[in-house]
C-alpha cells in the first residue's frame, strides 16, 4: 500500500468511528440544501501542518466541497489567522469538520514542538528525530507533521531497519551475537539494511564499534558520558543520543557532537494546537 493510499484509509476509519450511521444533529437542524462558509481560525501561535489532509477530509465526504488553503503546511501562524476557507453544503461541513479539525490539530501540534526543538539546536550539526511512540494507526500522519516542522523522521516502523535493543541483546546474549545474527538474516533473504544498536555504558559502546555497525544509540547516557563515547566512536559510525531528552538538555547534548538525538515527546505526548471552524451560512 502506497502513502497516498495509507492516508486514504486513515481518513475513511476517522470518518467511519465519527459518522457512522449519520449526523444526527445535522441531518435534523440544517436545510437540505443550506450553504455556508467555514473559516479555519488559529487560536494560538504554532506550525501549521495538515491541511491537505483535512482537505481530503472534506472532499471525502463531500466531492463538490470547496476547500480554499491559504498557507501551505510549514507556514508560521498567530493567533487570529484565518488558514483556509470552506465553502459547500452545511450539513457535509459539519459532518466533516470534527475529524478535519483532529488532523489538523493533532499535525500542527506536533510540526510546533518539532519546530521548537529543531530551533533549539540549529547551530550545530545534529538532527533531531522522532520515535515510534506515535499514535496508533496515526504513525504516516504523525510522521510527515516531524518533517513539517523541521525535524526527522527515524525508521518509520520495524520493517525498515535493524534496531538492537537492550531486550534483543538480553536474549541473543551479547551485542556481537545479534549483529551476527542481523548479517546472516540479511545474507539470506539478500537484503540490505542499516543496523543500530543501542547501548548502556561505554563498553557496550567499544563492543558496537568492533561489530562496525552503521549507527550506535547512546541510551540515557550523561553528557560527559557522551562526549567520551563520540570520542570514542571518532566518525566510525552515526552516533544517536536517547532517553530524557527535553528543551533544558538538547542543546548540550547536540553540543557533544552526536549525528541524532531521538525525541519520544514530538509524537507521545504533544500538545495539539488549538484551531477552530468559523461557520456561518450564506
């Protein structure tokens, strides 16, 4: 399934949990064939982001809908700024608007903090990340909102690429026997794929290094302990810093020199910016 095809889908079970067998309060309040206006209203500063898909949104319940953006995804906003316009039927507008306003919310939520967080380390060469701490069934969403505000995107989900954590090393029994065993699963299925590993202490680190694996985490590692792996490390492969990170800690961390530093909160736990929809007959 393609990216235009996932998000299809994703619209059509929101609609679905929302709609289901109709609008109710609509179907009996608003004329047949009443038009109106909707206006999208910011209420706080933030990233705009998602407005295509509430445009999807709109168009998937009602094909004749106009939906008119006046920014594009990435823009800055204030408060009192007026996004997009909506013009159509009353009753599809009101039907669509909940689940539009979800997205767009949830999106430029996310592209705001990832756009704060991009801001705060831009004088160095690090990058920061996303996680696959997203919600449910939201991930591609919640993903392209990362990229709109100015951060990256990691794996997108299992599939993608290796990632050796403390559980898999505690089960394989060693870093260097999981790697071992990455290769010869890529051997056999003649595959290629970047392999990480994420590690607790410094001779974890060194036993990564041996392995010469494409990217090593630093989990809940203290600055002065990451200075000294990068050292360590000295360009051999991708350095990620995780765990703990927030706003009062990433610039120091960015400042030890690591490629990555992974940040759960863009997607777990954001904030969705607060926008409305203005509607008003004609």
């Amino acid at each position: 399934m393609n990216q235009a095809e996932q998000i299809k889908r994703i619209i059509s079970l929101a609609l679905a949990e929302d709609i289901g067998k109709g609008d109710l309060t609509s179907l009996a309040t608003v004329r047949k064939n009443q038009k109106a206006i909707g206006k999208f209203l910011v209420k706080e500063n933030g990233v705009i982001a998602g407005l295509k898909i509430a445009k999807q949104v709109m168009k998937a319940v009602d094909g004749k809908i106009r939906f008119n953006m006046l920014i594009e995804d990435g823009s800055k906003v204030n408060r009192g700024d007026i996004v997009a316009e909506v013009f159509g039927n009353a009753r599809t507008i009101l039907t669509a608007e909940r689940t539009a306003l979800n997205f767009l919310q949830r999106m430029s939520g996310i592209a705001t903090a990832s756009s704060i967080y991009a801001e705060a380390i831009s004088h160095t060469k690090a990058k920061v990340i996303d996680t696959r701490k997203t919600a449910p069934g939201l991930r591609l969403l919640d993903k392209m909102a990362v990229k709109i505000g100015g951060c990256d995107n990691h794996r997108i989900g299992l599939f993608d690429m290796f990632l050796i954590k403390d559980n898999h090393i505690e089960i394989t029994g060693s870093i260097t026997k999981a790697v071992d065993s990455c290769r010869r699963f890529m051997k056999k299925k003649k595959k290629k794929f970047l392999i990480e590993v994420e590690t607790k202490n410094l001779n974890e680190v060194e036993e990564a290094i041996a392995n010469k694996v494409d990217v090593i985490m630093l989990d809940n590692f203290k600055v002065e302990e990451m200075i000294e792996a990068v050292k360590l490390i000295n360009g051999r492969c991708k350095v990620e810093a995780s765990g703990g990170v927030n706003l009062s800690n990433i610039k120091a961390i960015a400042e030890t020199g690591v490629d990555y530093i992974s940040v759960g909160g863009l997607t777990h736990s954001v904030k969705a910016l607060d926008i409305s929809l203005e509607i008003t007959p004609q």
